[in-house]
C-alpha cells in the first residue's frame, strides 16, 4: 500500500456467512483472531464538525481498546475505498472516553459487530456480523484484494464502498428509524438488513462519513 497509514479496502454484502468462511478456509484463508464483539463509539464536536468533512473519530473495545481516526484521501483514483488510517492503542476504554469528553468531544453513536479475522496471502478479510447483516470486508493491496474477492467467488461489480454507519444512515432515512445506535438490541424486532439497499447501487458507493 506504499503508506501504512492508507486504508485501502471493500467489502460485500453475504446472505449465507458459514458458506463464505467454508470458501475462505478452502482457498487457503488463516484465522489470525477469533471471533470476538466489537462495542464502538464515534466522537464528534457538538455540531458534527468531522462528519462533514467526512472524518470519524473512533474508541473501539474488543479485546483491546483502540482510538482511531479516519480522513478522505485526495486524489485517489482506486476502485476501492481508501482512507487515511491513523490508530493507537490505549489502556482504558472508558477513560479514554472521558478524556475525549473533558476536551469538548460529545459521543454522538454506538455501533456493534462481532468480527473474525482471516489473512488470506497479503490480504486481510474480516467476516462482519452487524444488526442488519452480515459482511465480508478486504483490505489490502488493490490488486490483492481484487484477487483474493475472485478467488472468495465475489463479483468485483457488487463490491461496497461506505461504511457501516453510512449503510444504517441511509437505512434510518429509508424507514425512518428513530434510533441513532446500531445495536443488536435496536434491530432486535425489526426485519430490515443491509440487503434492501441493493436495489439502489449507486448509493453504496458514495461514502458518508
């Protein structure tokens, strides 16, 4: 990727996971973290300044707690998603918070997932379960993670390109939900996935934060 500080990734959305990993393991995929449950928090000023200019800031708690932030990269013409990458690790999820609180930083959302990570070659997969779906995401080498989702069987075409909090906003708007946390809990009683936005391609493509 050249800069290690570049995110270069996509992702597609998966109807049958177990079916997916099966192909994974079979082309030679290694698991290098188990399944765990991501609990995540995006931090903004009071008016969302990041967020319009499409940065996030991110303190995320699996087995360890990281603090991330994420910018849009000029000039790119890649047929993947890049982004500038910044991260650290921290001692303490909820102190961290605190401390982003204390300098003017309000958490604005919470988002959840459990996460499986494989390196398949130079490639990073990750098997993502969300409330409204479940996803396979490739970072790496353009190049690479080209190869690597034909060898998984997934068509390059179908590839997704926001996020996962841009895919539940443009959820919320298409049936405008009242919650602003993408939790387990919230879609608990709600039949509404990720998959219904696959009639409107284009918008998948179009990143929102």
């Amino acid at each position: 990727m050249g800069d290690n500080r570049l995110e270069v990734e996509v992702k597609f959305i998966v109807s049958d996971l177990a079916d997916l990993r099966q192909r994974l393991l079979a082309a030679g995929g290694e698991q290098v973290r188990p399944r765990i449950f991501e609990r995540n928090v995006r931090f903004d000023t009071p008016g969302e300044t990041l967020r319009t200019r499409f940065q996030l800031l991110r303190l995320r708690q699996d087995d360890r707690v990281r603090l991330t932030f994420k910018g849009p990269v000029d000039n790119t013409t890649s047929e993947a998603k890049v982004r500038e990458e910044i991260e650290v690790e921290v001692a303490d999820f909820g102190t961290m918070g605190t401390i982003l609180k204390r300098v003017g930083f309000v958490a604005h959302q919470v988002y959840e997932k459990y996460r499986e990570t494989f390196r398949l070659g130079e490639v990073e997969v990750v098997l993502d379960e969300l409330p409204f779906g479940d996803f396979v995401e490739l970072e790496g080498a353009e190049a690479a993670i080209r190869a690597a989702a034909g060898r998984l069987g997934l068509a390059w075409e179908e590839r997704v390109l926001i996020n996962y909090l841009g895919l539940f906003s443009l959820l919320r708007e298409r049936y405008t939900l009242s919650f602003a946390d993408l939790t387990f809990e919230n879609f608990a009683d709600l039949e509404i996935t990720a998959s219904d936005l696959l009639d409107a391609p284009g918008d998948l493509a179009v990143d929102l934060f």
